[in-house]
C-alpha cells in the first residue's frame, strides 16, 4: 500500500487531550477504511505566521500512514468537516524515515544543515 505522511493543526483552545484524542479519532478512521496508522506525533501548541478563522496559535499533528488512497480521502474528507480541525495537509512519500520528524529534533541533532551564509 503506498505511504502517505499528514500534517493537521487543530484550534488553539482544545486540551492537549482533546488533540491527542482526535489523533487517535483520525487513526480509527484509517483502520477502518483498509489503512492503519503506522505512527504519530503531537507537535504542542504553535504560532501561526497568519491567523486562521481568528486563531493565532493552533495543535500541530503529525501522522504518518500506510493506507489505500480511498481511506486517506475518506479521513482527509472528515478532517475537512470537523470542526476542530482548521487545516490539513498531506503528502504521499516512498518511505517512513525511522528518525523523528525535524520538529521533534533538537537543533544540535539536525545533521544536514547547511553553513549559515555571512
């Protein structure tokens, strides 16, 4: 099944559970759908560069997936009606990277970093 990576921010007003738990919604919504979600990161709670529907700040979430393409569009389509969830994005890869994601790193373990220009 091909391997799909999303990325979802949430409103800013939930509860660190209330975003976790809808991680753990959309999950079930793959499971369901022939999919299944391989793994997951919580992000916290970010500044925004705009505002969107009058958020500033908003939960992060990262999933990543192995799933057909019909229960990525069925979750993508739920995500869109959810009230909770202000944006989604997601992206298809050839292969989960076992590390984890840039934003979970420290910047002292970011190994390909280019020189800063002067």
């Amino acid at each position: 099944m091909p391997l799909y990576e999303h990325v979802f921010i949430a409103r800013q007003d939930l509860s660190n559970a209330q975003a976790e738990g809808l991680i753990e919604h959309f999950g079930t919504v793959l499971a369901d759908n022939g999919g299944k979600l391989v793994d997951h990161e919580y992000w916290g709670v970010k500044t925004m560069a705009y505002k969107i529907n009058k958020n500033r700040k908003g939960h992060y979430a990262f999933l990543r997936s192995d799933a057909p393409s019909d229960a990525v569009q069925e979750m993508e389509r739920l995500m869109r009606l959810h009230d909770d969830v202000m944006r989604v994005l997601t992206i298809k890869v050839d292969e989960h990277k076992e590390l984890p994601s840039v934003q979970m790193q420290k910047r002292d373990e970011r190994e390909d970093r280019r020189p800063r220009r002067n």
